[in-house]
C-alpha cells in the first residue's frame, strides 16, 4: 500500500466529489447551470448545432475559475490583485534622470 505525500504541504487539495475539490465542484454546477440555461434559451432560435456550440462557448469561462490558477492565486484573489494595482491605487512612475558623480562633486563643492 502507497500513501501519496506533497511534497510541500500547500499543494494539498481535499477532494469533495469526483477528486474535485469544493471550488471546483461549485465552479462546475455553476458552468452546467450556465450552459444548460443557454441551450435552452437559444435552440428554438438558432438551431441544435449552433446552441451547443454557444453553451459550451458560454460555459467556458464558468469552469476555467474553478480550476485555473496564477501565481498561486486563484482566480478570484488575481482579479482583486490587478483591481488594486490598476483601479485602486495605481502608482505612476516616472523615470529622472540622476548623476551620481555630479551630486557628489556640488556637494563636496558647498562644504
């Protein structure tokens, strides 16, 4: 018998249902709500073909946020990090030009 161990203890994940972990499983039910609420609002209008391709199109983004992570973030904490460095408290930067040596030699100059 085999005991699978992380190697680091943050990469530990509890699997809830299907060895997916809560967060996903609410991120999967919320795409299958999503895609079967598309279908069924679009295939009188636009034909089978077209509304499968659409709810799977709309679907999509709804089950990427279960599963995608960036930098160790999910993708939640990512959107409330690039809303503070962009929106919230953007920081200007600017660039000036410094002359190390020249400060030095003004400043020995004046004492």
């Amino acid at each position: 018998m085999e005991v699978k161990i992380n190697k680091e203890i943050r990469n530990y994940t509890e699997a809830l249902f299907f060895g997916l972990n809560l967060r996903q499983c609410i991120c999967s039910f919320f795409a299958i709500g999503v895609a079967a609420g598309v279908f069924l609002l679009t295939r009188n209008t636009l034909g089978m073909e077209i509304a499968s391709w659409v709810c799977i199109l709309a679907a999509v983004p709804f089950a990427t946020l279960g599963f995608v992570t960036y930098h160790g973030m999910t993708a939640e904490q990512f959107v409330w990090a690039w809303l503070k460095s962009e929106l919230i408290m953007p920081k200007r930067l600017r660039f000036r030009e410094t002359n190390l040596y020249w400060e030095a030699i003004n400043r020995a100059k004046n004492t």
